[in-house]
C-alpha cells in the first residue's frame, strides 16, 4: 500500500509500500516541522547578511551619493571598505564638472560686507553649488545680493574645547562647514570644496585639477603656505585653508563620523586647517598638493609670485587685502576684474608662463599669459626666467626669505632689470585663438638703463601675444611649458613687438646654443634615429 501524501490529495502513487494508517495528529505534526525548517533557514539568512552588510552602517542613508538629511550625519560609516563599496556602485564615470562640487565658505557677517565682492568674482548663480557659513543671521538691514552665494547659518559650538590662547574659538565653526555642508544631503556630490570668503576660485581650473583624480577614492587636496615660517609654526602636511581644501566624498564620508570628537581631542590646535588635517590623519589620507592652490602668505607686491607660476592650473588666490593690487594704479578688486576678463577667454592658460629668445634682436622675452610681459634686452638663463623675482616679504615677520619656493632678487642696476608690460586688452579671434595686448609700464621716479640696447628695448611699448586656447587634455599629460616665438616682420612698427605661443619643436630649447665637440657626435645619433 502507497503512503497516504496530505499534499497530492490528487494523485495517488503506486501501491508499494503496505497500507498504514495515518492519524490527523501525524499530519499536523509533519506540517509543524516543515515550518520549522523554514524558520530556521531565514534565521541563519538573516544572521549571515547582518554579518556580511553589518560594516556599513550608514548604507541606509547614502543612495547615489545623497543624504537624506542632516540628523542622519551622525550615522556615518566609519569602515571605509563598505563605504567605499557602496560609493563605488553609486557612482558615475562621467567626467567631474561643476555640478559635482559643493563649496563652504567660511564668513563672517563682520566681514562679509567688504569681502563679498572677491566672492563675486567667481561665484556663478544657478550653477555653483555650496553656501557662506554664517555665525548668526545677517541684520534686516544687510542686503544680500543675488550674486553672492547663499549662506547658512552654523551651529552653535560652545561645548567644544579650544584651548589655543592666541587663536580664535571661529577656528571650530569652521573646521565643521564640512560637516554642516555633508549634512545638508545635497545629491550627486564628488567634492567638498572649503575655503575663506576672501578666497577667489576659478573654477573652471578647480574641475580641470579635480578631473586628474579618481572621485570614489579618499583625497585630501590643497596646498602649503609660500611662507616657510608659517609652515614651521603650523604644518608642512596640511591643505592651508585660505587656499583651498579639497575633500573627495568618500573621505567625507569617514571624517564626518569623527570630526566632532576629533575637534575635543585637538583642541590646542590654531587653525581650522590644522584640526581638518588632523583629523584626516587619523583616517591614514595624507595631503595630494597642488601647484595652483595658493594661500598668498605673503607681504607687499605679489608680482614675482604671479609672474612665474609654476607648470600648473591656477585654482585660488587668497589674502588679496593683504597684498598690493596685482595690477599697478587700480584697485584690487578693478586688478582682479582684469585678470578674470582674460582668465575668461582661455580659463586654463591663465597665468601660464612661457619664454624664448629673439634672435634677431638677441632678446629674452618672458610671458605670464593674461597677466605681464618682461623683455630682457640681454642674456638671461631659462633658470632665472623661471625663478619669481622677489618683489615680497614673508607673512609672519616680513622678511627677505625663506620661502617653499626658489626666488631671486631684483638688481640695483636698471640695466639688469627687464622692461615689464602688464595686460591691457583681450580678444577672441576666430575659433580656439586669442590675442592678448600688452602696455609698457614705468614706476615714476624709476632709473631708465642708458645703454643703446636697452634703449632700442625701450621704445616697444606694446605687445601682441596670438596663443591657441589651451585644451584641458592637455593637464592630463606630462607638465611642460608652452614656449613662444617673436614673429615680427621688417613692416612693422618698432614700437609693437607680435609674439606667438606655440608647443616645443623637437630638440627645441629656449637658450641660445653654442656648439660643443661632443655635439657633432650626438648630432649624428639623432640624425640616424630621425632617419630610422
């Protein structure tokens, strides 16, 4: 007889077995163990994805890198392999652009009236993203332009320890912008992005510099001081805020959780720069530097800084009420008004120094794009082109030196000094070309050279440059300078020097060669590579 099945009630199996006789009481037993079972397995499920998933405990509030509000910052994951899973998911391949940025400005309603407008300069309303932190709400009688960015007012810190006699208790409120900003829960962030509200980003070079970097991973990105003893006193190793911090959103992510505890435990610390790198370092990331943040910790005439910037992207200018107008006899803000004209015809050139040797009048002329020429009317080195004149002091203590960076001094003789010229008019002249019009400048009261050459120097008092618009590609390769060619023909004016920047010829150099024996042997090499 077939065993009696509750379950196929319809079909009834070949008899095989002999018939046994099944009570009521069997049936619902064989029905409570198969719950059972049942029971049991989700058991053991659910116990092994809390083990598997348990890591990240903030995977609930993170989707496509959007918080769902700030009451949730504090649940912020502190294991960085299940955060940086889950961002990796979320995250797109697209290249970064200005949408992905949030900026925090550190302000103050003491000082937002005047230096609202270096805000101005390059905030773009309805496509920068981000917000000045306030410490308490601006009065009704404080207008608040629709040009500056929007503010938030930051939380109260009073039960934060700060125990640095010489600094300020601000350094608290603003070492936690990030952490206010992240709370927020704005979707689709790549990058934090701190600074000081007399701070002047361009942009479109910050999201050039942010490109070379992988968004999904933890950077910490900035810049030191130019001021060696402010590096001394404060730190070789940190983002120095004025400059600029850059913090990818995963990094975010960590440092949120921690921040608060953080700021207790280094409560002696200066800075709110100081408290984020400490912070950071508690996490393992270490500072990624950049050439085009800048501090401007610095004194006097910041015109050898600007003049030879390094091969990089320029991303900030700071303390700018602390230095002479970049420009000579006009404002700061009328100087900056001038540079950003023409950082706005070819973003990623600006600043971009290059130079080249004239042989036909055997001159040295030295471009910084948008900004200033300088014609030597001798021999000058590539070496000392590249060296920033030392036209500035030092931050702290307005000394001669030192600096991070190699500067030389400005000759007693004016025969030794170059004739400068500073930006005058820029053009956009067809498609991917620009043409930029240099004036010659003369500090009243400065000594003239009386030598003949100097003087034939001496009567250019304009320059043309023509240059292609610098492609963003091309930060991605190897760094070099563009060099650049004086193209005068016989019919031109004497007094108008036309200059044309252009890449490097093969085997191409800006000094002036003379031929040593070995030459003719490396010659020959070359000659047969070329022919091969």
């Amino acid at each position: 007889m077939a065993i009696f099945d509750p379950f196929k009630l319809r079909h009834k199996p070949p008899s095989i077995f002999p018939a046994t006789t099944v009570k009521p009481s069997h049936v619902l037993s064989l029905v409570a163990k198969f719950f059972f079972t049942i029971c049991i397995v989700i058991f053991f499920a659910m116990i092994f994805f809390y083990i598997i998933f348990s890591g990240c405990s903030d995977c609930h509030h993170i989707n496509g890198h959007r918080r769902l509000g700030p009451d949730n910052v504090n649940s912020t994951t502190n294991s960085s392999a299940s955060s940086l899973n889950i961002l990796g998911q979320n995250q797109s391949s697209e290249a970064t652009d200005i949408s992905h940025i949030v900026f925090g400005i550190g302000g103050s309603i003491q000082t937002w009236r005047d230096r609202s407008r270096y805000s101005e300069l390059w905030w773009r309303p309805n496509v920068t993203r981000g917000f000045v932190w306030l410490e308490e709400e601006p009065p009704l009688n404080m207008t608040w332009l629709p040009t500056s960015p929007p503010y938030q007012v930051s939380a109260d810190t009073s039960r934060f320890n700060y125990t640095c006699w010489f600094g300020s208790r601000s350094a608290i409120r603003m070492a936690r912008i990030i952490k206010e900003s992240f709370g927020l829960g704005l979707t689709n962030v790549r990058w934090f992005v701190m600074g000081d509200d007399d701070t002047v980003f361009f942009v479109d070079n910050l999201v050039t510099v942010l490109n070379k970097y992988d968004h999904n991973q933890m950077y910490y990105i900035g810049g030191n001081s130019e001021s060696v003893e402010q590096d001394i006193v404060h730190s070789y190793a940190m983002a120095y805020g004025g400059g600029g911090i850059a913090i990818s959103y995963p990094l975010a992510v960590e440092l949120v959780k921690i921040l608060d505890g953080c700021i207790d435990r280094y409560a002696s610390l200066y800075g709110s720069d100081q408290k984020i790198e400490a912070c950071i370092s508690e996490i393992g990331v270490p500072l990624t530097k950049e050439l085009g943040f800048h501090q401007v910790d610095i004194r006097g005439n910041p015109y050898g800084l600007l003049a030879a910037h390094p091969v990089a992207p320029l991303v900030t200018l700071h303390h700018l009420d602390y230095v002479d107008p970049i420009f000579p006899a006009t404002t700061q803000i009328d100087a900056l008004r001038r540079l950003v004209s023409a950082y706005k015809t070819d973003p990623r050139r600006i600043l971009q120094h290059s130079f080249c040797h004239d042989p036909t009048r055997d001159w040295f002329v030295s471009v910084s794009w948008g900004y200033t020429i300088q014609i030597y009317p001798s021999l000058v080195t590539a070496k000392e082109l590249e060296t920033p004149f030392l036209t500035f002091k030092s931050w702290r203590t307005s000394s001669s030196e030192p600096f991070s960076f190699d500067t030389r001094p400005i000759s007693e003789d004016p025969c030794e000094r170059p004739i400068v010229y500073f930006l005058d008019r820029v053009y956009e002249v067809g498609s991917g070309q620009t043409l930029t019009t240099y004036r010659k400048h003369v500090d009243v009261g400065e000594t003239q050279c009386k030598s003949l050459d100097y003087s034939r120097a001496n009567s250019v008092e304009f320059i043309d440059v023509s240059a292609t618009t610098w492609m963003p590609d091309l930060w991605k390769m190897a760094p070099r300078r563009q060099c650049c060619e004086v193209v005068n023909s016989e019919e031109d004016s004497e007094s108008v020097i036309n200059v044309k920047i252009r890449h490097f010829n093969p085997f191409e150099s800006v000094t002036p060669q003379s031929k040593h024996p070995s030459d003719e042997w490396t010659d020959s090499v070359l000659s047969i590579e070329t022919t091969i």
